[in-house]
C-alpha cells in the first residue's frame, strides 16, 4: 500500500483588489478597515475567500457590489500570492486583481489613500499593494491609461496620468506630437470651463482602444 503523503495540505483560496484613481497628479489606492480580528482596526484592500462555486472574479464581484465606481468595471489579474505565512489563521493564497478608476466615476475619495501615507496594513497587503504598482508601471498601455481617463479632457492631463504611472518624466512637446499622430484622440468641439488660465483644446479617445 502506497504511504501517504503528509506534504499536502488544504488551502483556502481568496481575492484581493488594488483599485486605484488619480487625483492632484497622485496616485490612490481604496482601503477599508478591517472589522474582525485577526488585524483589527486596520486598513486593507477589499476581497475575501471564494464560495465553492464561484470563480475568483464573481468572488471579487460580489465582495465589491457596495463600491459603485466598480460597477462594470475591467478587472486585471496581476499576480497570486502564496506565502505559507500570509494569514495567521490558516493557509490562504490570494490572488491579486487591479482596478483603474478615473476620477469621475469617483463619488467619494474618502477611503482612498496615498501610497507614500501608507504605514502597516493588514496581512500583507502593503506586499500586494507594492506588487500592483510594479505591473502598472511594467504593463503601462492606452488600455489602462484610457481607463483612468474621463471622457473628455485636456492633452496635459493625459500626460500627467502617462507620468504618475510610469514614474517618469516626459517631455510635452514629445508627448503632445507622439498622441496626436496616434489616431487613438479625437478633438472634441468643447473647451475646458471654470479654470483660471487659458482654456484647453478637449479630447476623447476615438474607440475602446486595445493594448
């Protein structure tokens, strides 16, 4: 008779959501406080363990019905996390997905926060946080970017979203020649409103653009 092998073990499965806006040329991730110990009182990122019958994105849908601005939103899967030691309680691996929000899908900023405000957070979701940038920064494309995007908006703003994701500074006359001869903008026949400089050309993306 063949022996059992001990090295198995049970495993519960979650999800993890990073769901990220840009406000005033920074970054935001929403948090939540936790309810329940262990970690009571601290802030974490949104998700839980999968039901049985559940895939991990109707998990994720489910755990994050009350977030409106997610409502219909693309979710991305970017990494799972393994470490034995993750949860206190028992083993749980999570896999981590990321939202891109623009800020008029935004009703509240109140629970998003500043990366570099962060201090501890539950688990290890400061790990999975940090993971999360790293693919936007890694992955960064005119699918995502659009998603962070309003409708229409001026080419300085679309910029400073290229920027803050990638980290790097780009240079506008470069930026503004490279966009335009894209084809992925229309020029919209409406201006900025309501701002104390001159007002700005708008524009939109021409179609729901693919990376």
């Amino acid at each position: 008779m063949k022996e059992k092998n001990t090295n198995y073990e049970f495993a519960n499965i979650a999800v993890n959501a990073v769901i990220c806006t840009i406000k005033d040329k920074k970054l935001l991730i929403y948090l939540q406080t936790r309810e329940k110990d262990p970690f009571k009182n601290y802030l974490e990122l949104p998700g839980g363990l999968l039901h049985q019958k559940e895939t991990a994105q109707e998990t994720l849908i489910r755990k994050l019905k009350n977030i409106t601005e997610l409502k219909n939103h693309s979710l991305h899967q970017f990494q799972t996390f393994t470490d034995p030691k993750r949860d206190p309680r028992s083993r749980t691996i999570s896999i981590g997905y990321i939202a891109l929000l623009s800020p008029e899908k935004v009703t509240s900023l109140k629970n998003f926060y500043q990366i570099d405000s962060l201090t501890k957070l539950a688990f290890d979701h400061q790990k999975i946080i940090k993971s999360a940038i790293k693919f936007l920064k890694q992955n960064v494309n005119n699918q995502l970017i659009q998603e962070l995007m309003p409708s229409f908006f001026p080419l300085n703003d679309l910029q400073v979203v290229y920027q803050v994701i990638s980290q790097k500074k780009i240079d506008n006359r470069n930026f503004r020649k490279k966009i335009l001869n894209s084809n992925l903008l229309q020029k919209a026949k409406i201006i900025q409103k309501n701002v104390n400089h001159r007002p700005a050309s708008l524009y939109r993306f021409a179609n729901k653009v693919k990376s």
